[in-house]
C-alpha cells in the first residue's frame, strides 16, 4: 500500500484541495492521511523534511506536489 | 463517470505530477485525459476557459488544481 499524506491549514484553498484529495485518490492503492498543520504544529518539522513549501500539499511516498498556493510553511511555525 | 483532463507542456515538472495523476487518480470514478499543449496549441483557448493558469494543472470537473509551478499558459501560446 502506497502512503498519501495531505498537508493544510484549513484556508480556503486548502478545502477544495482536500475535496479532490478525498474524491479522486484511489483509496484501493493509497492510505491517505489528512494532517492539519494548524491544529498539528507538532508535524511542520515532518512536513518540512518531506519537502513541503507552502500548504495544501500532497505527499505521494516521497514525492511532494504543492497544489495551488495557500499559505506559506514558514507562516505557520 | 468524472471527467478529469490533466494539462501539461512536457515539462519535468509536469511529468512528475503526470505520474501522480496515473497513478494516484481512481480510475473507476474519473476518466483521465492527458493533454499535451505543446504538442494540442489548438486546446490552449479551452485550458485558458477552464481557468488554467500555469501548467500543470488538473482540472477534476470544472475545478482547477495547479500543481508545483512548470511554465505559464501564457508562454504556450
């Protein structure tokens, strides 16, 4: 099973993000998590060493895919 | 069936989110088009109607999701 881990911070960007992450991943090959980096500060440092440079993000294994722009990184640590 | 239409120039970035977009999209819920716009200039107008802005970008329905940042949709035309 192939991990997915989505990054955000609740902004509106962020939502429509999380809309598409949850419809249109396939479930059958990716576990997806959903992390609130607002809520979860303790996880920047895990999302910066991914890759991470601005929210919403999608991690895909090791891949980093920043999906429109939302809010900078660095603006939530 | 969702229609998902994935915009891209050829790019190394878009081909690492092309990737993402064969593998990770569910195929049983969206049908997956791949639209070269280096190579289909004549599908440039209907990206630009669809709001892309830079490629490469997925449109999943009528929403558009711009990935990292590859090349602007005005350099392609």
């Amino acid at each position: 099973m192939s991990v997915a881990v989505f990054y955000h911070a609740g902004c509106p960007v962020c939502l429509g993000a999380e809309q598409m992450v949850a419809d249109a991943i396939d479930h059958a090959k990716y576990d997806v998590e959903i992390v609130h980096l607002g809520d979860q500060s303790e996880r920047i440092t895990e999302a910066k060493t991914a890759g991470v440079k601005s929210v919403p993000a999608l991690v895909l294994n090791d891949q980093v895919f920043h999906i429109n722009f939302g809010a900078s990184i660095d603006d939530l640590a």
